[in-house]
C-alpha cells in the first residue's frame, strides 16, 4: 500500500498577465511500511526547530510563507535567513525521512495548452494516471491524500477515471482532502511543489538563496518513469 499526498503550486485559472503562468502538482509516494518512521523522523526535525528558533510543532511548516511571511505571523519572529536554512534543510532531508519514497510531478506551462483547458483536471487526471501505473507495476494499491481544494471537482473526475478505458484500478477511494496544518506529510508536498515552482519559475529575488537548485536534491527520489522523455520524470504539458 501507497499513500500519495499531494500539494499544488500555482493557480488553476486561465493566465492573464496577473496571475500564474503555470499549474503544478507534486505528489509523495509513501509506502505504508515506511510511514511511522518517516512522521516519527519529522517530528524529530520539528522538535529541533522549536529548540532552536522557538518555532512551535503546531506551527504549519509553508514554503511560500518561510519565505514571505503574510499570514503566521510566528513566522516574524524568525530571520528571514534562518526560515530559508529551516526550508533548505527540511527538504534535504527528504532522502532521509523516508528513504523509499517516491515523488511524482505534474508541471503545465498554461501558454502551451488552449486557453479554455481546465487546467486543474488536467494536472490532476495525469497525476491519478501516473500513480496508478506507478501502483501497477509495483503490484501495490494505494491512496490520495491531498491538501484541501476543489473536492467534489475530483470526486467527480476520479470517479469517472475508474470507468474509463484502462480505468483506474490501483487506486482505492475518493481522494482524501485535509488541511496541511494537520498534516506534516501535506506539508512535506506543499514544499516539493514550492521547489519545483523555484526550479522552473526562478526569480531573481529567490535565487540569491539558491532556491532554484533545491529541487535537484530530491532527485534521487523522483520518478522518473513517469516522463521518460524528461531528465526529472516531470510530466509537462
């Protein structure tokens, strides 16, 4: 068994000059042998953040807001340069929370596709996809398990993906949705997908910490046979 969490970066609306020019999923592929050592060995990090910063466990680790704090406001309370190390250290440490892990990726550019696609179904319909296939060749069942967004949107294209032709069979229930705040291993997608935005969407003001290279320190988990044609296994538009 297979739980996938899954976290988004961007937003699903059409690009207008003002909003985002992409739309990314990133889900983690945790296997259920390895899911108490992996949460026991972020609560650890937690607990070693909250003794050397003060950061509360409770407090919701966000990467946009690591970054720009607008709505926890515990997050003033630390250096800015200190939020960008707790965040670089957090995923790089990925490999070794949960070391058989795997990390799935969906990354439209919304240029490249018609105006009128509904970009979320879409990003989601090649993430169902490709974890199925994923839990095929492993001979593995599994579960969604996503930070909250549009649930009955993916209720309804979930449901209708196990009729189709090859339907989804690998994949049990609806997808499960749960506020990250509640959830380390949601927040732990939430920082993927924020890495992936950085590596394909760098910003002068973020790459003097070097965000745009975090990304490549997951790369021994990603599933790369998921793109074949990508050197990352990101599946793009």
């Amino acid at each position: 068994m297979y739980f996938m969490y899954v976290d988004e970066s961007g937003d699903p609306g059409r690009y207008n000059g003002s909003n985002t020019p992409h739309y990314i999923l990133s889900g983690l592929l945790v296997p259920e042998q390895e899911w108490a050592a992996g949460l026991a060995r972020m609560l650890a990090f937690r607990e070693a953040v909250k003794g050397a910063t003060g950061l509360a466990k409770k407090v919701e680790f966000h990467s946009s807001e690591l970054l720009r704090p607008h709505k926890l406001d515990a997050y003033k309370q630390v250096h800015k340069s200190v939020r960008v190390r707790l965040l670089k250290e957090f995923v790089g440490l990925f490999p070794a929370f949960f070391p058989a892990a795997r990390i799935l990726n969906v990354c439209l550019d919304k240029q490249q596709v018609a105006a009128e696609t509904n970009y979320q179904e879409m990003a989601w319909r090649r993430l169902l996809r490709g974890f199925n296939d994923f839990l095929q060749q492993q001979n593995q069942l599994g579960v969604v398990v996503s930070d909250d967004t549009n649930e009955a949107a993916l209720r309804l294209l979930f449901r209708s993906m196990r009729k189709e032709s090859p339907p989804l069979t690998a994949v049990l229930e609806d997808v499960v949705c749960r506020q990250s705040i509640h959830s380390y291993y949601v927040q732990a997608a939430d920082a993927i997908a924020f890495c992936l935005y950085q590596q394909e969407y760098a910003k002068g003001s973020t790459r003097k910490f070097d965000l745009h290279q975090l990304f490549k320190t997951l790369d021994a988990l990603l599933l790369k046979e998921a793109a074949p044609n990508d050197s990352q296994g990101i599946i793009r538009t």
